[in-house]
C-alpha cells in the first residue's frame, strides 16, 4: 500500500531556480490548516509567492483553496506532476489520510478524476502518484502527520497519518522523509519557516533540514510548552489556578504543557500574540502523535500532575515565602542614598591630594 521512491534524481546539486507546490486538502480535514497559514508573517505566503525572500527559486503555488482558475486548470499541474511532466515539486498534504482498502462500494476522499477511466481519484491514489516524485513530501497540521481528530478511537474510516500510510522508511526524490508539522491546526509561522527552510535547501542554500525521531523540526518542537509559557513560575512555587480566570498555572485544570512538544508560548500565533496558555487556554497536547486519544478527558488534571503539583506544593510555599522576603529587601534603597551633610555611602580615598 505504502508508495516507494522513485529513481527521480534529487535536485540538490546545483539548487533549482522554480519550485511548484502541490498542496492537497483532500484529507479527512477541515482546511484550517490552509486558513491558518495566511495568518504567518515570518515569512508570510505572499513573500514567498512573489519572490520577496532572496536566493529563493521562483515558486508557483497550487492550493485550491486561493486558487480562481477553473478545476481542470488547478488538476492540470497535479496530472503533469504524476506523470514525471513537471520540475520539481514539494508536495504538502493536508487532512489525514483514510483508508481506501475499506471505503465498500464507495470513496471515503478524493480530487478529481482519473482522465483514463473517469472515475475519483482517491487521496491514497494521488499519495502514491506524487509522493516518490516529489523533492520533499510536508504533513501540514496533526491530521496529516499523525491522524488527529477523524483517527481516534472509534472512526469508521481507518485514517492514518500521512507516515503511516507512506512508512518511516519513506525518502522523497530529494532523499528527504515526510516532513511533519503538526498542530491543530498548524501554528502560520512555524509551517511557512519549514517550507522556506526546504525551499532553501532545493535551492541548495541550506543543509538538510533537522527532524527529531517524529519528523518533526527539531528546532521547532525540542522543547516543552511548559518551557515556553509565560505562567511557568507560578508551577515552580507551587501555585496552581483552580479556575480559567487565574493568571496562575493550569496544570491542575487540565493543561498538558509540561509533557507537550511545542512552541506556541513561547512563539505566539500571530506576530509574537497569543499561545494556547498564555492566553487562559489550556494544552490539549494536540501537536503530538497520541492527540486526542492520549489526552482525553480534556479539562480534566493530567496523569501525574498530581503527584507533581503536590510535591510543589510542599517546595512551592517554602520558595515563594523565601522570596517575598527576599524581595523586601530588594525593594528598598541603600541607606545611604539619602540627602546628608556627610558622606554616607562607605567610600574611603586611597590618597590625600595637598
């Protein structure tokens, strides 16, 4: 079932001067993903589209969502791209993928035609088509990457994330694994610095991009949102919110940030603004593979937050009362600073002049 590269040669060498992207929302999805990248502005769509970005190739996008052109225009570079006709290419999906080996007498997700018998064109089909030809294969948002929402517990579809449907042992035509970037949906600015990080690297400006053991960026996601978060110190001193109006750690209402890879605290959503517990929202854990069973019941505390917030709480108050006196101290001037008719502050000259 999974697709295999291809001899396609990658194109590394000498870099490329035009890049298509073929960008699929023909997964289970619900396009947030396509609806959240036109909100990134480091670097925004439109730079990277209009050639603002230097020593970027040229690049051409096709997302039927910003697309006007009719739908045999739009499938035309995607039929060109299966049949070894068009440049190099990254592909990016978006939605998970179904499983089409149990659809019955029907389609669980396609896009277009096949030209040859007429009938719809599974996403599967179109994986299988493009993925070995493509220079980099992109998982856009947590269904892609790893199923999300349509494959929890329970769905009829069998929907997979686009690695499980493709294998680990997947490599592009670039020589590249599927690139993931996950989220729910993706955080702008982190999927627009992946693609300009690959496009940099298809120019041949760039190193081979860093994945950690999920193929995520590891630049992007080697940390915590805990590590992130602007309500960090209050978990340190043990002081925890017991509603969602507390500026305080949420940890003990449901907040999953200690355990979660991501940097949305630390990077915001939009222009450095927001992330998820930063503004009064608790992590639901949904940039990771277990999302959403792993993390179900939302809003309530997390396995193991008890353990830890009641050591805390025991460290916590100490901390915080060392602090608060620590901080009295601090608070107030030297006492020499004062307006005296003698010299207060302890200086004692070296020499006498005459």
């Amino acid at each position: 079932m999974a697709a295999q590269p291809t001899t396609v040669e990658p194109t590394t060498a000498n870099g490329v001067d035009e890049v298509h992207i073929l960008w699929t929302s023909e997964g289970m999805s619900c396009d947030g993903d396509t609806v959240s990248v036109t909100a990134a502005t480091l670097p925004s769509l439109e730079d990277v589209v209009l050639g603002a970005i230097p020593g970027l190739p040229k690049v051409h996008l096709h997302n039927k969502v910003l697309a006007y052109e009719s739908a045999d225009d739009f499938l035309a570079p995607f039929h060109k791209a299966a049949a070894g006709e068009l440049g190099p290419f990254v592909f990016v999906v978006e939605g998970s993928v179904p499983n089409e080996q149990i659809n019955g007498d029907g389609y669980w997700s396609g896009m277009g035609n096949n030209p040859e018998t007429g009938q719809p064109m599974t996403l599967p089909e179109w994986i299988d088509r493009l993925a070995p030809k493509a220079y980099a294969v992109v998982a856009i948002g947590t269904c892609a990457t790893y199923g999300g929402i349509h494959a929890m517990a329970g769905n009829p579809t069998g929907c997979m994330g686009l690695v499980d449907y493709l294998g680990r042992d997947f490599r592009s035509a670039g020589g590249l694994p599927v690139v993931n970037v996950p989220g729910c949906p993706v955080q702008p600015d982190n999927f627009m610095e992946t693609l300009l990080w690959v496009l940099h690297q298809a120019a041949g400006l760039a190193p081979t991009i860093p994945l950690d053991e999920q193929f995520r960026p590891t630049w992007l996601f080697g940390k915590t949102v805990h590590e992130g978060c602007d309500r960090a110190a209050y978990y340190e001193q043990g002081d925890f919110a017991k509603d969602y109006n507390s500026p305080k750690c949420q940890v003990k209402i449901g907040c999953w940030g200690p355990v979660v890879n991501c940097n949305v605290t630390k990077r915001g959503w939009m222009d450095g603004i927001g992330g998820c517990p930063n503004v009064g929202g608790i992590c639901i854990g949904c940039t990771m593979p277990g999302f959403p069973d792993k993390f179900m019941p939302f809003m309530d505390e997390p396995p193991g937050a008890t353990l830890s917030s009641g050591m805390m709480s025991v460290y916590g108050p100490f901390v915080r009362r060392m602090r608060s006196i620590t901080n009295a101290t601090v608070n107030k001037e030297p006492a020499w600073r004062r307006k005296e008719p003698a010299l207060t502050s302890g200086y004692q000259p070296r020499w006498t002049g005459r």
